[in-house]
C-alpha cells in the first residue's frame, strides 16, 4: 500500500495524464466541447456527459470557461467508481480508433473505380477470373460486402448500418 504522500504524487500523475488526453487541440486548456467530445469517445450517454462538464467546469476558477492545467489538477476525479488513469486510457484508445477510422476513411474516398474494389478484395481479385469473390470491411459504422460474380458479369455491394458499442 502507498504512504500519502506516494499516493499523492500517483494521483497527481493520473491527473495530469487525464488531462494531456483530454485536450484534444493541445492548446494547454479543456474546453467544454473537448469533455463532451472524450465522454461522447467513451460511450457516456449525453445527460451524463452534460452532468460531467458542468461538474467539472466548476474547476474554473477564472471563469474563461476552459480548465488549464492546475484548474483541471486541483483535485482528483472519477467517473462511475474510474479512475482518471482509466480515464485518460479509455480516451486515448477512443482517439486512436476515430483516427484510424478517418484515416481509412479517407483512404477509401480517395480511391476510383477498379482500386476501391482492389482495395476492398486484396489478392482475391487477381488470378481468379471465373470464381464468386466476396469480402467484407467496416467502414464509418456501415458494414460493405462486395461480391464479384465473373461469369455473370455481376458486382454486387451491400452496405448495411452496423452500431458499435461503447466501451469495455
């Protein structure tokens, strides 16, 4: 078990890591829209997230209505029994996945014709002329199905809507 004073310092860490993750610009401050943006990332419903920015917006001790860094370290926090090195993990993982999404995203918008259908079917597509060929990938919360149909001459895409859950 940690003295007071280790226990402290763990905290303060924690804090510090939560709020690094939680300013999304990286500008030094939270912003009311970076809360609800982080608490939207991990599958917090809105009343919740609207409680938690009031909550911590109580922290703001000028009044510019955004947290620097000692307003936002003035004391611990959690939410629902986490703690804020939960938090800060949660929200990093959330930031990760949205930016590999977008980056996919916009992967795929970028590509035409034959190279979207290349790019959805990889190695599938080549050297199999007379075979049904068919594939699937998320994508921006829709679920696509591709299937080539050669020796109809038949493409055929299927895109369905596909929620993810919250957090685990």
């Amino acid at each position: 078990m940690l003295d007071p004073e280790e226990k402290k310092k763990a905290e303060s860490a924690a804090m510090e890591s939560l709020f690094a993750a939680m300013d999304l610009n990286g500008d030094g401050y939270i912003e009311k829209s970076e809360i609800e943006k982080c608490f939207g990332l991990i599958g917090a419903p809105p009343h919740i997230t609207q409680q938690e920015v009031q909550t911590l917006l109580t922290r703001d001790t000028d009044g510019d209505g955004k947290l620097n860094k000692k307003e936002f370290c003035v004391a611990t926090y959690s939410v629902a029994g986490r703690s804020p090195k939960w938090l800060a993990e949660a929200v990093g993982e959330r930031l990760k996945e949205a930016k590999k999404k977008e980056e996919a995203k916009k992967e795929f918008a970028s590509l035409k014709g034959m190279d979207f259908f290349k790019a959805l079917l990889g190695d599938k597509l080549l050297g199999k002329p007379d075979k049904e060929l068919s594939t699937e990938t998320a994508l921006d919360g829709k679920v696509t199905t591709v299937s080539v149909l050669p020796h109809l001459h038949v493409l055929y895409v299927h895109i369905c809507h596909v929620s993810f859950g919250g957090p685990s």
